[in-house]
C-alpha cells in the first residue's frame, strides 16, 4: 500500500508542474474557471504531457432581483 502512496503523490506532483509550465498559477484570478481547470490539471497528472489539455467553464447563477 506504501507504493500506492507515493505513486499518488507523484502523480500530483506531476501534475503541478505541468500547471506550472502553463502559467496558471500566476495568472490566477480566483474565477471558478480557474480554480476548477487547475484541480482538473493537478488530477490529470502524467496525462497532460501525452496530449490531454484539460479545461472547464462554470456557470455560477446570478442572484435573482
């Protein structure tokens, strides 16, 4: 189980480095866009370097009047 822990924590560790290599960090804005592809990339991991290039949108509801 030991090696399942570490195998995790590299692929996060991946993951926020290829966050990293597209700038999100330093173009954080604090939109739900933002914080959600950042999450999408952490958890894709080794992916990202093989092509996948994720992204999200968010629709946050705007308070009725």
């Amino acid at each position: 189980m030991r090696s399942g822990r570490w195998m995790l924590v590299a692929w996060l560790i991946i993951g926020a480095l290829a966050g990293g290599q597209r700038h999100y960090y330093t173009q954080f804005d604090g939109s739900c866009a933002r914080i959600a592809t950042i999450g999408i990339t952490l958890a894709s991991g080794p992916l990202n370097y093989i092509g996948l290039n994720p992204t999200a949108n968010c629709k946050v509801p705007q308070p009725s009047e």
